[in-house]
C-alpha cells in the first residue's frame, strides 16, 4: 500500500508516519528529513538547498524527484508513505510516473485538515530527538521529565532552523500556493480522503486507520 500524507507544515505528517512505519512495517518517505540529512552529510547539494529551507521556500522540484525516484528503486517492505511529498502539480505527475515504471499504485491520499493558528503554535514548540528522530513537543508531547527521548532514551534534541514565526509565515505561503491545489487534483482523481488533523494525537491516528483499514 502506497500513501501520500498531505498538509501543510506542522499538520502532524511526521508524527503520523511513525505510527504507520511501527505498526504496518510502511517505510516513510520525507523529502524534508532526506534534504536535512544531505545538509548533515554535508553533500553539496545539501549545503546548496540549506538556506532555501531555512528561509521557507520550496526547493526545485528536479532535486526532490531526483531523491524519490532512488528510494522507490529499493526494498518496498509494506509499502511507502509519502511525507511532503509530492508538493507541486509536478511533482505529483512525476510520481505517478515512477510509480507506474514500478508496477506500483498510488492507494489513498489523505489531507490532514488543521487550522493555521493552531500551526503557530506546534511548529515553534517542536524538538526531534537526534538518536531516533521521535517528534516531541513542548505543550502537547514535552521531553520526559529526565530529559530522556521518550521513544529511544537518547538526550540530544534539536530544533529546525525554518521552525520559527518568519519562515512558518514562508512555508504557509509555499503551501496556499504550490501545494494546496493537490487536493482538488486528487479529489477529481478520486484518491482524497480528509482528516481532522486538529484532534489528539492518537484520535487522529485512528483516523487514519479507520480510512487504510
Ligand atoms: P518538511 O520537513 O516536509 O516540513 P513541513 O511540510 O513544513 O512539515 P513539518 O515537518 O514541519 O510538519 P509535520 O506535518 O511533519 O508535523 P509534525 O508531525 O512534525 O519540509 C521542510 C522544507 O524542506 C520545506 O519548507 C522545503 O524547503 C523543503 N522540502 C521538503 N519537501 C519538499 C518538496 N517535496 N518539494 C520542495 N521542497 C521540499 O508535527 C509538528 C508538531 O506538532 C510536533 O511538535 C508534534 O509533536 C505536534 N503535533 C503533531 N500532531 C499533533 C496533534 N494531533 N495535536 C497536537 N500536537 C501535534
Ligand atoms: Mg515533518
């Protein structure tokens, strides 16, 4: 089963992700976390796109396609979740292509619906933990009391460098304008379901499950 996460920043994709990876053996896609890494690693490319993120704005989509197509060539296990991806109208005829080269499907496409105040709020309370990449936050999910990853006991976390109120503005623009209009493409493709992304964590997931079966 093949499915795309689909809402704008801090909507809970990566939260949801971790669930469906666990629980479903899914392998989770994320061109953010695949771009943060290649800036860790220090590649050139990485280093190239750096500030286009820290800034809030989309990277081209040859970069990002480029990232995807190399990881649908590997092991599939239980299928891919598509995380922020894909993120323009390009983007996304670009991966029903490369789906189709793999004899593989596109199964739902699922919009977490949120509303942008409460966004605000989420994105500048976030920290990943360095060791596993379990999210956190300060208000909703706050890093245990002995300063130990929930998930994996590791005690380094960071927070990203597009993750204050400027760059949020940024990326919210990105997404009314470039990535939005996917809902319409995939209500008309019969694909969409919604969710309201704005319930508990774990109402949501099972959201979730109730539309994946
Ligand atoms: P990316 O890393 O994809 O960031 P994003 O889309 O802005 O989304 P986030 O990761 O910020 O949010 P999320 O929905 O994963 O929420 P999370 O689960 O963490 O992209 C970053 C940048 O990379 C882009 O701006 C762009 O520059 C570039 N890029 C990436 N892909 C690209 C592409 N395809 N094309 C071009 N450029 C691309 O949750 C957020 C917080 O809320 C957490 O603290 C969490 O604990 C909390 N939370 C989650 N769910 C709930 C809930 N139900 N209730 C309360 N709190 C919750
Ligand atoms: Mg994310």
């Amino acid at each position: 089963m093949n499915i795309i996460l689909l809402g704008p920043p801090g909507a809970g994709k990566g939260t949801q992700a971790r669930f469906l990876c666990e629980e479903r053996d899914m392998i989770q896609l994320s061109t953010g976390d695949m771009l943060r890494d290649a800036k860790e690693s220090g590649t050139e490319m990485g280093n190239r796109v750096a500030e286009v993120m820290a800034r809030g704005e989309l990277v081209t989509d040859d970069i990002v396609i480029g990232l995807i197509r190399e990881k649908l060539e590997g092991d599939k296990k239980g299928g891919f979740i598509f995380d922020g991806f894909p993120r323009t109208l390009a983007q996304a005829d670009a991966l029903a292509d490369l789906l189709a080269e793999e004899g593989e499907t596109l199964d739902a496409v699922i919009e977490m619906r949120v509303d942008d105040e409460a966004l605000v709020a989420r994105i500048t309370a976030r920290s990943t933990c360095a060791t596993c990449g379990e999210v956190h936050n300060d208000n909703t999910k706050p890093i245990p009391e002995d300063g130990k990853c929930a998930h994996c006991g590791g005690t380094e976390f960071k927070r990203r460098a597009d993750d204050n109120e400027d760059s949020l503005k940024q990326r919210l623009m990105e997404y009314y304008k470039k990535t939005s209009p996917l809902i319409g493409y995939y209500y008309a493709k019969d694909q969409l379901s919604v969710v309201n992304g704005l319930g508990e964590i774990k109402d949501v997931k099972a959201e979730i499950d109730k539309v994946l079966g």
